[in-house]
C-alpha cells in the first residue's frame, strides 16, 4: 500500500523498519478506503513515523502504550514547527494537524482506544437546545437596517 503514494523503495523501507510500522500501514489503508487525497496520505504518513520515534525514545516498547506519548509527541511538535507563529490559530492548526493522524492511527491499532474524538458540531448542539432558545439578531445575519 506504501509503494502508491512514495516512488523510492527506500523511503518505503524507512517507513517499514518503523517499530509501529504495521500500524501505520493499516491507517494507509484506512485512509486510501476512505478516499482521502493522496497528499494527505502522504503528508501523515511521516507525522506517524515520528511519533512512534518519539514514543519509542521516550519509553514506549508496545503499541498498547502509545496512548500515553500522544499529548507530549503534540507539545513537542507545538515547540519545534510553532516557535514563530504567535497567533493562537496557528499554533492551534499545528496541534491539530499532529494530533488527529495519530489518534486516528490508534483508533484503528488498539480496539479498545477511544481518545477524546472531535467536538460535536453546531449542528448537533444546536438541536439538543429547547426551541426558542436561540435568537439571531437580523444585524447579524448580514441584513441591512431599515431606513
């Protein structure tokens, strides 16, 4: 699954003597079912491969227990690419683009991995409130003033 998204076996064979490497290609193959674009495959993939590098200098010697390293492997990620970006969204994007492809991976890896999901979206928080509850100002919603 490797071969379609990177040309030169040996970057292929980089990702395969990775200690978490049949995890990574499992998510490969999620993602390709999926239909996710192939730049993102091939943009995650590395992410993957550094986490369980990180994982593995700090501690970790089973797949079972990557779960612990994936909030360090974010700050540490934070501090090395997000020293220069002062507003708070893009060091928020970099959180995140670390964070969901290895909770995402874990979910697919470790059967009983639930990792804290993605918040619910407006619409599902809009439909739990009473009817009525919520008013939108017509100045808000772009109308102009009568006059």
């Amino acid at each position: 699954m490797l071969e379609q998204y990177y040309i030169r076996p040996v970057t292929v064979d980089r990702i395969r003597t990775s200690w978490i490497a049949p995890a990574i290609e499992k998510y490969v193959s999620w993602l390709t079912e999926q239909q996710y674009t192939r730049s993102s495959v091939s943009r995650r993939i590395p992410l993957l491969v550094a986490f369980g590098e990180f994982a593995k200098n700090h501690g970790a010697t089973e797949v079972v227990q990557l779960p612990d390293y994936v909030e360090p492997f974010v700050l540490a990620r934070v501090a090395m690419h997000g020293r220069r970006k002062s507003a708070a969204r893009a060091r928020q994007k970099i959180v995140e683009c670390a964070r969901n492809p290895v909770r995402q991976m874990l979910r697919l890896a470790l059967p009983d991995y639930i990792g804290l999901g993605r918040p619910t979206s407006p619409a599902i928080r809009l439909s739990c409130k009473p009817p009525g509850s919520l008013r939108i100002s017509p100045r808000r919603r772009g109308f102009a003033r009568a006059r």
